[in-house]
C-alpha cells in the first residue's frame, strides 16, 4: 500500500489520472484501473468500480502477473529501453511456458495502440488496455477497465481510453512529474 499510494509518481499520477478515470468509469459502467510496473509485476495504483461490474479481483496496492494482464501488455509494449529484459530476467521461463504468444500480442498492443485480453485471470471477464505515455512514448502507466468477456461496447470504451490516457499524459506533462516531463505524445 506504502509504494502504491505514497510515492512522488503514484501520487501525482493518481491525481492526474483521477478525473479522467471518473469519465472513463462513467462511460463504460465498470471497473476502471491505472497501473505501473513495478519491477516485474504490475502495480494497481487506483481503482475506480461500480455497483453491476463485472467481478474484479485486483485491488489498489495488489500485484499482478504482467503476462497475464492487459495493462502488463501494454506497459511492456511501451517499455523505456531495458524494462522488458528486466522482467524476462524474473519471469521469463514462466512467460514463455504459461504465455508462448506473449511477444507476439505486444507486439499486436504495439501496432494497435491497446490490447484486451480475455479470460486470464477470471473466465468471465476480459481486461482492456492503454498506455499513459511519456514524452517519448514510453508507457509510465496503463488504463484499464474490466468488462465482461463477451462485452460487445468496446470501440466506444477504447475511444474514451484513449482520450483519457492522452489528457493524463498532458497534465503530468505540465505538472514536470519525474520520468514525465515535456510534451506528451499525440
């Protein structure tokens, strides 16, 4: 909880994140997440939910495998230089033998600007992602909602994610958060 909610970063990305979560988390009626990677796992920094969502088991300060998570997608997709080859290091015999189409689908995350995957970690749900990008494009977080499987509102909610994620990349821009500083990418 300590590292989730009291660091420099998280609390000023939770801040900047937070009104355009609440729009997002509107949009869509179901659970809205922003995450970090945090050494080889993925970090739940807040979590907005509602009454009717999906069942969701991540909670603000939780880890997740970032294999087996969209948002793990689509910060390794947009990883600084160095990232990836830290978490192979940790997990990658893991990765490869639970996820052998994992380089494959950041790659599909890389091209498309977001990935949804389905069923991972609850068969019922699926996970859809973007990148809060840097200055030079490399992933300081992820937006995610938590939809059912078989939603079928997803272009709409991606639209309204991806828009949210840019607007959070230009307030940490002008707010001169370490490891965010400069212009956003459009």
């Amino acid at each position: 909880m300590e590292i989730a909610q009291h660091t420099v970063l998280s609390r000023t990305l939770r801040h900047a994140a937070l009104p355009f979560m609440q729009d997002v988390n509107y949009v869509v009626q179901q659970t809205t997440q922003l995450a970090v990677l945090d050494g080889a796992d993925v970090l739940i920094v807040e979590r907005l939910s509602r009454r009717g969502a999906v069942s969701n088991p991540a909670e603000v300060a939780s880890r997740m495998p970032v294999h087996l998570t969209s948002m793990g997608h689509a910060l390794l997709a947009f990883a600084a230089p160095g990232q990836m080859d830290r978490v192979m290091s940790v997990h990658g015999e893991r990765i490869r033998r639970e996820r052998p189409e994992f380089l494959r689908e950041l790659g599909e995350a890389r091209s498309r600007g977001h990935l949804r995957l389905g069923g991972l970690i609850n068969t019922d749900t699926a996970g859809a992602s973007v990148p809060i990008l840097d200055a030079r494009g490399h992933a300081i977080a992820a937006l995610t909602i938590v939809v059912p499987l078989a939603w079928d509102r997803l272009p709409q909610a991606l639209m309204a994610m991806q828009t949210a994620s840019r607007g959070i990349s230009r307030a940490l821009a002008a707010g001169a958060v370490p490891g965010a500083s400069g212009r956003p990418v459009e």
